[in-house]
C-alpha cells in the first residue's frame, strides 16, 4: 500500500524519478573524485524524513487548528534558527541567546504588523509558512551580523580603542562597525528585491504557480513577502547588532578582550 | 616643573592568571618627560593603558591631580590624559575630520584657523588639512595622530612607542615636535620607547620595568650617565644597544 501522502502510484514515480539527479551528482562526484557521495546520500535521505515528517506535523496543527500549536512551532524554528546562527560565532559568548532574542524579536514585529494591519490571519496554513520564510531570512541577517560585527571589531580593534582613548564612548568609539555590519547584513536582501523576478522567481511565487494559482495572485502574495522580508532583515539586524556590539564593552566603555579568558 | 600630575600606589594588573605589573608606585610631575622603558612583556604600554583607564588595575590607585580616576567620569579622563598609540589608526575622512574627532564627540567645532594651528604643532604641512587621512605617509599618520590627541587638550600625553614605525628623520621630527610642546604648553608626556637613546635625549626621568615591577626609577643623570648611571639600567642599555646593533652592523 502506498501511503496517502505520495498521491497515488503516479506521484510517488515522479517523485523517485526527481531522485535520478541526486544519482547523477553522485556519478559525477565519484568520476571527479570529489568524495561526495556518502554526504549526498545522507542529504538526500535525511531531506526526505525531515520533510515526510514536516509534512505530517503540519497537516495535523492545521487540522487541530490550535493557536498555541501554531506558536509552538514559531518557537522551535526560532531556537533552531537562534542556535544555528550562533553556531558560525562560537568564539562569541551569548552568541545563541543573542542569536534567538534577534530572530524571535525580529519575527514578533514581522508577523505582528502583517497581523495587526490585517494581511494575513493567524491561522496556520497562513502563520506558519509565513513565519518559516521571516524566521530563515532573519537568521541569515543574524548570523551575517554577528559574524561580521565579531571579525571587524577583532580587526579594528586599534580604531575602536583609539577612539575610546579620545574620550569617546563605546557606541561611539564602534558605530562605523556596527554600521557596517548592519549594511552587510542587508545588502542581500535589498539587491533581492531589486532584481527579483528579473534573474529568478522567488519561492514563494514558484510554489503557488506549481500549485496552480494564477500569475497574478501569486505575484501579489510576493510582493508582500518581499516587503514583509525586508523588515525582518532589518528588525533582526539591528537588534542582533546592538546585542553583539554590546558583549565587547563594559559599562565602563572599555574593550574587553575575550581571548583573556582562555588564560583563566 | 612642579607638583605631582600622576601617581600610582601600589598598582598591581593581571589579565586572566598572568600578572602584568605588580606593586607600581611612581610619581609623575607637571610638565615632564618621563620615559618608561624595559624589556618586551614588561608591563610598559599596560601602564599607559591603566591610566587612560582602557584597563582597570587589579589593585591600587592611580591619582590624577591628586584625585582616585576610578572617582572622575571615564570619558573626561580620557580627554585629559590623551593616548598615542604605536601604530596610528586613521579614521575615515580628511585630516581635518580626524582633527575634529575629540571636540565633535562634545559638540563643539574647531575654526578652520584652530585646525591649522594643530596641524602646525604636530608639524604638519598646512595643505594636508583635505587630504583623505588613509593617504598619509606612516610618520605623517603619526603626526596626525598627535595633533588629533592634542585637540581635546590634555594636560597628560601617553606616548606608546610613537617613533618605533618611523625612520630617523621622521623620529627626531616627532620627538621635536613633543618637547616643543612640553615646553610651550606645560604638557606632561608619559612616552614608552624601546630606545634608550631616543631616552637619553628627550627623558627628564627614566621608569625601568622589569617583569611588571619598578626595576629603577630616577633622572636620566643618575641612570644613563655614562660615567655616573646607575650599574643595572646602563647593563640593560648596553643589552638594548647590542641588539640593535646586530640589525645594522655590516
């Protein structure tokens, strides 16, 4: 028996048939000796539980309906978005709590606005793929932010400390890093918007063309998640900023050298 | 020369479980030059660093004009006791808005005239004064260095080995420009130098550290004087001027 989910005989030969590229990638990467084809493989099977099981998790919170589901889930993608961030800094301490403070703050206001001025309603099939594409932009400005931030001030040190000994304060002595962070960190998102449509179709509109809304409908719907991502880049940028910037100085705006502790 | 600017009691530092300097009690008069020198990891630009509070000591004090600093706002000292570093760091912006960094940060704006006059004491050329400051030469950096510390003017330079990039012409060029300053204005100058002869020609007192302590302490006289210093501090010379010697000898 073929479970309900693969729709049918049908659907699950497409679906195995996609799996022919992955064979391919692994062909090539054996002919190139490029020793990929264990982590392909891995991939490939691990994407496929992860997603069955999304996939049923999701089914069963739309069915349920329950608001509190619906932000049990907001939360776990925020945690795994806050940690993965953090993940690239792990020199940086508190990089995780800053990494789902940032997130989860960033997609409140997101999600909050979109809600308040009435754009979408908080009921799942809306709240969560919504959420999922605030929460994965947002942790890829977070995760620029606080790898950049980390690097520059490290790098900058002799400015920073300059200033501070002309009698600047900390936000003083670092606001061209920290400005400079924020810059990077939305640089992506904005040469996104800029060109989107022209050089790719954005995922979202692709899914609902697949699906079979119209053109029109979908390009609508992009539009405000284009907008909509934009404002999670910046809310999680600037606060994961003034988090990050903050760990480097006491109250007394002096820089603190981090490395010191690994003398203790 | 006169009564006491700076003084340290007993000033002990520690990063993690290192000790960097220990038991430090010095006295520093208005109006001049000491010159602290001593081996590499001595403690010497972690001195400075303490009295420019970018550091706070373990223990002890450090009294400015006869007040504990941990008692002054932070930021006003650090505008009285002005730092120039080894290496130069230049701000983005001309040399004008390098200049203006310090009074800015106060809302205040220096005249294009007060700039000048800057410019002229730390002897730079008047028509740098709208050059993109990262064009500079390295002596010129440091000059701007200089200038852009004196504009929030202090009544305390620390001078952290500020000739050390430099060649010699640059070097006597900057230690010129100090004693003038010095001389003109009253500045105390708290200079660390790898040279003990770059010592013997501006110091009016020298601090040896060694291992993070006051290893000798007295007037270049009694220190450095060939024919009457002080037996230890002129054996570390000699150690010093040997090895830079072995760097130019042919």
């Amino acid at each position: 028996m073929i479970p309900d989910f693969f729709g049918g005989v049908d659907e699950l030969t497409r679906l195995l048939l996609s799996a022919t590229f992955v064979l391919i990638a692994a062909g090539i990467s054996r002919w190139q000796s490029a020793d990929l084809e264990r982590d392909l493989v891995i991939a490939t099977v691990r994407s496929f539980i992860q997603l069955i099981l999304i996939g049923y998790a999701l089914e069963l919170v739309f069915e349920q309906d329950n608001p509190l589901f619906t932000v049990g889930i907001l939360v776990v993608m925020v945690t795994i978005a806050g940690r993965t961030s953090s993940a690239r800094v792990k020199e940086l301490p508190y990089a995780s709590r800053i990494g789902v403070v940032s997130i989860g703050v960033g997609t409140i206001l997101t999600v909050g606005i979109l809600l308040l001025f009435g754009v979408f309603e908080f009921v799942p099939q809306d709240i969560i793929p919504i959420g999922g594409m605030v929460v994965g932009s947002a942790m890829t400005a977070a995760t620029l932010v606080m790898t950049g931030i980390h690097e520059d001030f490290y790098n900058q040190r002799l400015v920073i400390e300059t200033k501070l000994a002309l009698g600047a304060n900390a936000r003083e002595a670092s606001m061209t890093q920290f400005r400079r962070a924020i810059r990077n960190a939305m640089i992506p998102m904005v040469d996104a918007t800029k060109t989107v449509g022209l050089i790719k179709l954005p995922g979202a509109m692709t899914g609902m063309i697949l699906a079979g809304a119209s053109p029109l409908e979908a390009v609508r719907i992009q539009i405000i998640v284009m907008y909509m991502l934009v404002g999670a880049v910046t809310f999680t940028g600037l606060i994961a900023a003034y988090l990050t910037y903050r760990t480097f100085f006491n109250k007394e705006h002096q820089f603190i050298d981090m490395s010191i502790k690994n003398l203790v | 020369m006169g009564s006491k600017i700076l003084e340290t009691q007993c000033l002990s530092l520690r990063r993690g479980r290192q000790t960097v300097l220990t038991d430090i009690s010095i006295s520093i008069k208005r109006g001049e030059v000491l010159v602290v020198i001593g081996p590499s990891g001595a403690g010497k630009s972690s001195l400075l660093r303490c009295f420019n509070r970018l550091e706070n000591m373990e223990r002890g004090r450090i009294l400015f004009n006869e007040s504990d600093i941990t008692t002054l706002p932070i930021l006003d000292l650090r505008r009285q006791i002005g730092m120039v570093f080894q290496k130069s760091a230049v701000f983005e912006g001309t040399v004008a808005d390098n200049i203006c960094f310090g009074p800015r940060l106060r809302d205040e704006t220096l005249t294009h005239e007060r700039i000048l006059e800057l410019m002229a004491q730390a002897a730079l050329e008047p028509d740098l004064i709208d050059r993109d400051a990262h064009e500079l030469s390295g002596g010129q950096e440091q000059r701007l260095a200089i200038a852009r510390a004196l504009a929030n003017q202090p009544s305390v330079l620390l001078l952290d080995e500020p000739t050390s990039a430099l060649d010699p012409i640059a070097t006597h060029k900057v230690e010129d420009i100090l004693l003038h300053l010095r001389d003109t204005s009253g500045l105390t100058l708290v200079w660390v130098s790898h040279s003990v002869e770059q010592a013997r020609r501006v110091a009016d007192r020298v601090l040896l550290l060694e291992d993070g302590r006051v290893s000798r302490f007295g007037t270049v006289d009694a220190l450095l004087d060939h024919e009457r210093g002080d037996a230890h501090t002129l054996a570390f010379a000699r150690g010093v001027d040997d090895n830079d010697a072995v760097g130019v000898s042919p």
